[in-house]
C-alpha cells in the first residue's frame, strides 16, 4: 500500500476513535480541551490537502506531523474523558 494512503488511513482511524468517543453519554467535556481536539483534527485536514494537492515538498514529514497531531487529539479527549469520571 502507498505510505500517504496508509498514513491518512491511520488519520481516518483515529478521527473514527475521536467520533466514537464523542458519542459515548458524557456530558462533561472541558471546552478548553474540545477545541484543542478540533484544531488538531481541522490542522490535520489541512496537511492532507497540502500533501494531496502537492502543495507539501515533504510529503513524508508532512504525513508523520499528521499524524502525530492526529495521536495528540485523541489522547486529549480520552484524558479528558477519564477525567471527569473521577
């Protein structure tokens, strides 16, 4: 499989994690902590235009960013969710 379609699959997979999450019955999400998670996520779209369109000269590195941002949103909104369980 071409590394930017394995690497924007392991985007979609996590966003589905992060989609996942925000359905389960909690109320309590911490503001702060959701618009972290949405600017990550909104970032995340933005590398992958660049690397689609091939407006990103590296697109490796652009993709690894992408994912790592991805990665960092998730486990923002998990620490949260477990958080406010407490």
């Amino acid at each position: 499989m071409k590394y930017e379609t394995e690497q924007a699959l392991r985007v979609k997979s996590l966003a589905i994690d992060v989609i996942e999450e925000l359905m389960k019955d909690r109320p309590d999400y911490d503001q702060k902590n959701l618009k972290q998670v949405a600017e990550l996520f909104a970032r995340c779209i933005c590398d992958l235009v660049n690397v689609y369109t091939n407006i990103s000269e590296d697109h490796e590195m652009t993709l690894r960013g992408t994912v790592t941002k991805a990665k960092i949103g998730y486990n923002a909104l998990i620490k949260n969710a477990e958080m406010t369980k407490e």
